[in-house]
C-alpha cells in the first residue's frame, strides 16, 4: 500500500516529535520540510533522509506531498495553512488552531473552500487515561456529573527569551493558557460537552517575559455543572482532569494513571487502561480521513470550541466579567 506523504513546516522541538511519531508509522511517509529556521530544517531532514525546502512553496509544489504538518508559532498557523490548502493539500495544524478567532475561522474557511481535511492537534484527549474516563462517563459511572477540574502547567515560561515568540503578548496571549491549558480546553469538552461560559483571572507573577505566567478559569458547562481549569507556565509539572459526580470521582494523573472512587466507597481504587501512542494516531487518522473522507476527530470546529474558552479567559480577565463563548466565537457552529 503507498503511504500518505507527509511535508512538516516548523522543524523545532514539537515538529521534531512529530516527525519522529510518523517514522514509526507503516501508514506514513515523510517527504519534506521547511522552516525559516535552516538549522532546524537541515537537522529534521537529515535524520529522517528527506528534502529540504528553501520556502514553503517549494514544500506544497512536491505532488508527493499529500498532506501538511503544521508546528510553526501560533501566530504563523493562519498563513502556513491557508498557503496549503489553497494548493489542494490536506493540513494537519498542531494545537491552538490559532491565536485569535479570525485566524482560526479563516483557517477553517479555506480548508472548506478547497476541500481538503483539516484537523488539529489536541492529542491530549487521545491519552488512555482520557479515552477510559470518557468510557467510564458515558457508562454511567459519575452518575450526573457535578465538576470537573484540570490543572496543565510547567516551569517552561522561566528560561524565555526576548527573541521567542512565546515571549509576548501578542505573539502567545494568555501564555500557559494558550500552549498548554488549551489542551484541556478541549479535553474536558471531550469528555463533559460543551463550556458555555468563562470567568478567569491572568497575572504576571514571575517569569522574565512580557506576558502572564498564571491563569485561573471557572466554567460553566451546557449541562449545569461547573469546572476549574488551571494553567502556569512557572512551576514544577502539573496534569490532571478530575472528574466529580454523584455517582462517582475519577482522578487521572498524567493521562495514564486513572483512579475511582464510587459512591460510598472511602477508597480509590487504580483503573487499568491501554497505552496509546497519541501522536501516530492522530497522524494516521489525519492520513485516514485524507484518503476516504472521513471526518477527524478533532476537526476545526472542535478545535474552535477549545480555542473558545482561551479567547473567552482573556476577554474575562480584561473586562472582569464572564464571558459565555458564543460572544468569543462569532458563528453559529
């Protein structure tokens, strides 16, 4: 079977990553890159033998390149993947779809206007831990939910310099948030519906940058119960998702440690779940859907719905009131 050829624009850290996840797919093949970046362009292409692109163009006229990987700063997302799906190639675009709602719809738009597949990269929910208490959910076992809380944060905001794009305001908003609270964003809407509504508090606590470094956010979900979502880009590693209900609590540490506590129990008893390789399976379902049009998993509105919340959580800060998240995004979905 010929495999889905793959070009990746942005060859740093999280690029690397990914093209290190679709060389271990039998489904995939890497075929070129590009970043503004040579360095980074020349070390990916020569781990994995592919071409080097000198510009983008030069990347999206390759006819072996079926579809596009997108790991470049968030600010760039709307740019890259318009350039591709207006040359007909399908675009796999790494988390937030984009900083700002403009950005993400016009994204959407042009992946619509071409007909190519657009999905985004939220692999969090993919985690086992995430995939099991989604089961355990939807089977009854918190009985009605009543809360939810997630906390995603880091000391990577400590060591930013003035020459990275996560340094300001402009080029990253609402910092933690956006990199990696968003992963969250859409993994608690994954799991509980959707957020309606936000109220959230940022500061500047810490960190060398020109931007927040701490993020606090209450939600209001469809069903009536409420969440917490945290995010710091300043402390030791954090990464749950809670989930409280009348039936039950579920307790998922680092994607893969699930507990349960059932009603009446005093205990938390360890759940057992199935590793996943999240990465390659959103690869190889982005190569599925670009074959048989099939619709991915997280596509551009879901993507939309998480990036909601963040542009809500700042809106909030900035205007110190709740913000419900059809005020943030604009369309009916």
């Amino acid at each position: 079977m010929k495999r889905f050829g793959l070009g990746f624009v942005g060859c740093g850290g999280y690029g690397r990553s990914l093209a290190d996840a679709a060389a271990r797919s039998e489904k995939l093949a890497l075929v070129a890159c590009w970043d503004p970046n040579d360095e980074n362009a020349a070390a990916l292409a020569e781990k994995h033998g592919i071409r080097q692109c000198s510009t983008l163009d030069e990347l999206l006229n390759i006819s072996d390149v079926e579809g596009v990987v997108i790991t470049s700063p968030n600010n760039a997302h709307r740019e890259n993947a318009v350039a591709a799906a207006s040359a007909g190639k399908h675009v796999f675009v790494d988390k937030p779809i984009a900083n700002t709602m403009d950005d993400a719809w016009s994204i959407v738009d042009a992946a619509s206007q071409a007909g190519v597949v657009l999905a985004v990269g939220h692999n969090t929910r993919r985690s086992a831990g995430h995939r099991k208490m989604k089961e355990m959910i939807d089977t009854g076992a918190v009985g009605t939910p009543i809360t939810v809380e997630a906390n995603f944060s880091h000391s990577g905001g400590l060591g930013l310099k003035p020459d990275h794009w996560r340094y300001t305001r402009e080029g990253c908003p609402a910092l933690p948030l956006m990199q990696l609270g968003v992963h969250f964003a859409d993994t608690i809407q994954y799991l509980l519906g959707d957020v309606l509504e936000v109220a959230s508090f940022m500061s500047h606590v810490v960190i060398p940058a020109d931007n927040v470094d701490t993020t606090v956010s209450v939600l209001r979900f469809r069903g009536g119960f409420l969440g917490y979502l945290g995010s710091n880009y300043a402390t030791p590693s954090v990464f749950y998702v809670n989930v409280y209900g009348t039936g039950g609590n579920l307790y998922c540490e680092g994607g893969s440690q699930l507990h349960y506590k059932k009603a009446g129990s005093s205990s938390k008893e360890p759940v057992s779940v199935t590793p996943t390789d999240t990465q390659l399976e959103q690869l190889e379902e982005f190569a599925n859907c670009a074959l048989t049009g099939a619709r991915p998993e997280v596509d551009g509105i879901a993507a939309i719905k998480a990036l909601a919340i963040v542009r809500a959580a700042i809106k909030s800060d900035a205007e110190r009131r709740p913000i419900p998240t059809a005020e943030v995004i604009g369309r009916k979905l």
